[in-house]
C-alpha cells in the first residue's frame, strides 16, 4: 500500500488576505483558486516553492463555530513544520517580509529551528535538518 497525505486545510478569515500572506510574505505557489458558487466558497490551493509535500487548502471558516479555531487550530502548539534547506535564508526573507517569529533560531539534535505565526497566529516550525 502506498499513501500520502494530500492537503491540509487551515481555516482562513478570508480568502484573498490569506493568499496575500502565503503568496507574498511565504513565497508559496497558487496552485488553485476555483470558485464553487453553489456553496458560496473558493477551492483554494498553496504549496512551497518547488515542494514535494502536502499542499494546503485555504479554507474560510462557514460559521461561527469554525470562525473560532482560526489561529488556533492546535490548541497554541506548533502546528506545521516547514522544512527548508536555507533556515538563514528563509528567516532573513521572512523578516524582511514581516513574518512574526515567537521564537527565535535555535539549533536542536536534528537540526535549526525558529517558530513563526501565520496571519491568523497558528504557529509553525521552519526547520532545516541535519543531513
């Protein structure tokens, strides 16, 4: 059996807000914007730059129950993992972009890491692996 996962959906304020960030500040691809209008949404696609992994789904939050987990959609841990194979880089580009680090970089066993927040505060490890 071979499996893989495909996408993972973070809830999202707003579509367009939320590409913007991704986009521009991250530097992510669009994969897919398609609107579904009988359910009043878009079907919104994101990956890294030239990754391999799962991609994301932009999901707007449809009722208040949903809206209340944006930002926070595991519990105030860290919720993504993003590896990169330039953590210098990539924390300098992001800064410039204004990316909010919570924690600073800090090399651990397996290799440098510094923890980052989205725009709606859902936090993320950019991690560049020991070889």
């Amino acid at each position: 059996m071979s499996q893989s996962i495909g996408l993972v959906s973070i809830l999202v304020k707003d579509y367009d807000e939320a590409i913007a960030f991704y986009v521009d500040a991250l530097g992510f691809v669009l994969i897919e914007d398609t609107p579904i209008p009988k359910q009043s949404k878009r079907w919104v696609v994101v990956a890294p730059n030239g990754g391999k992994g799962a991609q994301i789904l932009l999901a707007k939050a449809s009722n208040d129950q949903q809206a209340a987990f944006i930002g926070n959609q595991a519990g105030g841990r860290v919720f993504l993992f993003l590896y990169t194979d330039d953590l210098e880089r990539d924390y300098a580009v992001y800064q410039s972009r204004g990316v909010k680090f919570v924690r600073g970089k800090v090399q651990e066993p397996y290799g440098t890491v510094a923890v980052f927040a989205d725009l709606y505060g859902n936090q993320w490890d950019l991690i560049e692996l020991i070889n």
